[in-house]
C-alpha cells in the first residue's frame, strides 16, 4: 500500500480520484492500492526561542544573539489533528512507500518533509512533480514518480530559507524592540522591500518642481512644438520671431518593429492582472491557483516565461490550433534551457473544452489574460510606420510625431487590455521645403513631474530585479531580486497587515511606524543587494552548488556583529 499526501484537501481529491482511491476514511482516501491524505498548509513550525529556554519569554538585550545549536520544529496547533492523522498513516505497517504530492516547489517541499521528518517516517520517499492538476498530466506524474532524494537539495534550500527567516526575525527584531521600547518587527525580505518604499516616498515628498517652456505652432493639419526651454524670456523671443509661415526642415519615417512578449510567469501575471484589472499580487495567486486545481491552467507558481520543446507538439495542435501564428517564434517560446522547475503559465488543454460562465469573474479575467498572452507570444510582429516632421526656426526645432499601424499582429490579441488612447495623430503629407501657414502660436508653461509611488506592478518588476541592475535595461540574465515569485504576494500583505505599509488606491505607502523602521535598522537588514545576493544562495543550494551551512553561517555572523554593536 502507497501513502500520498497532497498538500490541501481539494489537490487529495482530485488526485485520489485519479489513481482510484474513492473510499472516504476519517482524513484520508483510500482503494486500488492506495491511501491519499493531506496537509493544510505548514503543518510543521519552526518553534518560538522559548521551547529552547523560557527566559526567552522575555525580551532582553543581555540573551541576544539566540542561535541555537539544534533547531526544534513543532506542530501547529489548529492543525494537531490532521497531523496525527499522518503520523498514524505514515508508520501504518500496510505502508511500503510514501508519495510527496504537495505543490512542486520549495514550499512544497518544506510543507512535506517537515511533517515527514517530525513523524519520524522512515518509509521510501518518492516524489509527485507535475505542472498541471489535469487527469492526464497526474496519471503521467504517477507513472513517472521520482526518487524522494532527488529534491533533498531543493529541501536543504527550503531549511536554509526557514531558518534564516527566524534567525534574523527573533534576533534583529528583538534587538531594535529592546534598543526602541517598541515592538518592532524585521524580515530577512520584507525589510528591504519595506526599505524601497520608504526611499521611493521620500524621494517624492522631497522632489523639487522645475518650470520649464514649450513653443507650440498649430498649423493647417498639425501643431508642432518645441522641446524644453528652460529660460521664459527665450521662450517669448522665440514666439515673437517666429512669423506666420514656416518651412519644414526634415520628414523622418522609419518602420517600427515590436516583437511579442513571452507567456507570463507568476511575477508578470501578477504585475499585468494589477496594472490591468487592480488585482493585488495575493487576489492574483490566490485565483491561479484556483484555476490550477479546477484543472483550467498550469502550473502557477513558476519563475519561467518559456515552454520546454517536448511541448511544441501539443500546444500547437490542441491548444493554438488552426490560428495563424508566427513559426519563427517556436523556437523562442519553446526553449527547454530556459525552464527551471516548471514552465511559463500556459492554459490546460483540458480547459478549452470548459464552460468559464461556471467560474468566477475574477477568475475568468485572469484566464482570459493566460490565454490570450500565449496566443500573443507566438504571435507575428506589431509593424508600425512612424513620421516625424521637424521645422528649424533660429537654432529651434519645431516637432510632430505620428504613427500608423501597418500590420497590429500580436497586438489584436492584447487590444482589450490597452489604454483607450486618442488616437495617434495622423500627420499631413509633407516634404522637406514645403510652407505650413501658422494659424496660432502659444508659450505652454509645464513642471518636470516627480516619481510615481510605488504599485503593486511596480514594486514587483523593482523586487524582481533588485541587486541586479541589468534586468533594467531589459538584459535577459539570471533574476536575483527579492522574495520568490511563490512569496512576494505574501510579503507585500504581510507589510500592509503589520502596519508598516498602507494601501492608497493603488499606491502602496509607508505608514509613519514603516518609516521610523527603516530609519533604525543597520543597512544590511535592509539591503536589497544583500538580500538578493541570499536569494542567489537559495537557488545555489537547490542546484547543489552551494551549502545550507555556509549559508547560515554568514547570516549567523551577521547577527552577531549587530547584536555587539550595541551592546558596546
């Protein structure tokens, strides 16, 4: 008999029906060979300073840094029951092998082992690793399980992270609530990230306004304007000489070609469901992953915007069908290499035969969005012609532009998500040396504009590629950034729950306690590039290349130094 465990109820469900478990016990499935129980989340904590000593209860300078020697886990107690159930069924003498089924990542793979381990199980382990909840894709998963070691760096990754997180929690925030008679609260990723709104606020409140001048022509078929003139008196001079005529001095036109975008990960759904419908990062995950386990799109929490090449078969017959799509792009979309553990977000073949007036809403927006970015990314290019014309008056250049769309290819299937705009203006036909009668002349008096506050769309595009400055310029290089795209939703909650952050519209700014917490902790808490740099780590020590030891050790270290600055 094989144990599974999925890690919520309804996954068990949907698996158990699959593979025939369909008798229903106290907490767990079972027939055919098999039993399928669950977690409800993270069954399994890292435990409070105080199991190890209940002079922790109280905070005080004098016992920082806490670093224990052995970490103690505990069972969560809204969840006692579920785990005794799996602790029952995983040293059950019926059991031969136990199958890991929780969501295959990181997290997952905590959820799992933490409960493996604090159950004491010494049964094989073998793992469930699949990218779609379809009944295909599960059957496929079960003939193909792999050994439970092969992710034993994925969890020394996932321990790293955890322990981590509560080194510098109970450590850092104990010691600034201690320094501060406040009770603070500090995060190995919410820190900086905190840090970035704070900076991004304050470089608004303190953004010095500039007045500057522009010249503005309205001709017979066009107005033509200046760039910025920054002196008024030359900006008047230049309105008083110019006459009733004048001579165009160059028509530029070039063709314009946009390439598509990829197929989204989590991170650019996120950012474009915020931007588009005003979905926060958490609403966006939480209806993916709904979708998932209704079986309507892949895998969610995935870092990857490209599909891996044994696809290319399946995609193009079931699910771009007979569309006309761009096979030069097949091999940019479809790059193996590019795939870390799952692929790019992509609808489930299974779900072009669903009824969506059956789901939510806010569900089918977010599939919709899914599909139709697919069907973008191999789309062909957006032509468009562009024309500029530019009239030279005393050293001045006056300018129009415009453009007309020659062919919208991959655009037709993003048009709904796009800003009504007035439409481009479409420029008379001229040539170099032709007249244009000036019917009205004006000085327009404008301000340079200060930053924007930070968005949900924004801080995640400025988390995913913190530390890493090349992303900026659209450089494709290994991500660093902040957070994983599985937690950033969290992260920026958690910030808004503890009152360090606050939500305005859509803007998200620093509340008056996240401002004092970023004015008191040491710069290496709150380091973006540090914390990217971790991250880095993190991903090193689920290849192999790097070790959970070292890892903590440098952290550890870290702590210390920042525990005897203080207490000097």
């Amino acid at each position: 008999m094989k144990l599974v465990i999925a890690e919520k109820p309804s996954v068990a469900i949907s698996i158990a029906k699959v593979i025939g478990a369909n008798k229903k016990k106290d907490g767990y499935y079972e027939g055919n060979g098999y039993r399928v129980s669950w977690c409800v989340g993270h069954l399994i904590q890292m435990a409070n300073p105080d199991a190890y000593d209940e002079k922790y209860v109280k905070w005080n300078m004098a016992d920082l840094p806490i670093i224990p020697s052995d970490y103690k886990y505990e069972v969560a107690k809204s969840t006692r029951k579920q785990f005794n159930i799996l602790k029952k069924l995983m040293n059950d003498k019926e059991i031969d092998a136990v199958i890991n089924a929780c969501d295959a990542g990181r997290e997952g793979e905590a959820i799992f082992r933490f409960v493996y381990n604090e159950a004491k199980c010494k049964k094989k382990m073998k793992r469930l690793w699949i990218s779609s909840m379809e009944d295909s894709a599960i059957k496929e998963g079960f003939d193909n399980l792999k050994d439970g070691k092969d992710y034993d760096n994925l969890f020394e990754s996932a321990q790293a992270r955890a322990i981590a997180d509560w080194l510098i929690g109970m450590n850092i925030s104990r010691l600034y609530s201690c320094l501060y008679k406040q009770n603070y609260s500090v995060g190995r990723v919410q820190t900086p990230i905190l840090t970035m709104i704070v900076k991004r606020d304050d470089e608004i409140a303190n953004y010095q306004k500039e007045k500057y001048y522009t010249v503005e022509l309205s001709t017979n078929g066009c107005s033509l304007s200046t760039d910025r003139i920054d002196d008024e008196v030359a900006a008047e001079q230049l309105l008083n000489l110019v006459g009733d005529k004048i001579e165009i001095t160059d028509v530029i036109q070039k063709e314009k070609i946009t390439k598509p975008d990829l197929p989204f990960d989590l991170t650019t759904l996120q950012r474009e469901c915020n931007k588009y419908f005003g979905y926060s990062a958490k609403q966006t995950l939480d209806y993916a992953q709904s979708l998932y386990e209704n079986k309507l799109i892949t895998y969610p929490r995935t870092d990857s915007r490209c599909l891996t090449e044994d696809m290319i078969v399946s995609t193009v017959n079931n699910i771009l069908g007979k569309n006309d799509f761009d096979t030069e792009r097949i091999k940019v979309v479809f790059d193996s290499k590019k795939v870390t553990d799952h692929h790019a977000i992509i609808p489930t073949v299974s779900s072009l035969s669903e009824d969506l007036s059956n789901i939510p809403e806010s569900e089918a927006k977010v599939y919709r969005l899914i599909s139709n970015k697919l069907h973008a990314s191999v789309g062909y290019p957006l032509i468009e012609n562009t024309t500029k014309i530019v009239a030279s008056f005393d050293g001045f250049e006056f300018t129009s532009s415009g453009k007309v769309i020659k062919d919208e290819g991959f655009s037709k299937y993003l048009k709904e998500y796009k800003p009504k705009k007035s439409e481009d203006a479409v420029l008379p036909d001229v040539s170099i040396g032709d007249v244009l009668s000036i019917e009205n002349k004006e000085i327009k008096e404008k301000f340079t504009q200060p930053p924007k506050h930070f968005t949900e769309d924004t801080l995640l595009k400025s988390m995913e590629i913190a530390g890493n400055e090349a992303l900026e310029k659209g450089v494709e290089v290994e991500r660093k950034g902040l957070g994983t795209p599985a937690t950033r939703a969290g992260i920026i909650e958690n910030l808004i729950y503890k009152g360090f952050v606050e939500r305005d519209k859509k803007n998200l700014i620093a509340t008056h306690k996240g401002i004092s917490l970023v004015t008191i902790v040491s710069d290496t808490f709150k380091s973006a590039e540090t914390t990217a740099k971790w991250e880095m780590e993190l991903a090193d020590i689920a290849k192999g290349k790097s070790s959970k030891e070292k890892f903590l050790k440098d952290i550890e270290s870290e702590i210390q130094e920042a525990v005897l600055k203080y207490r000097k």
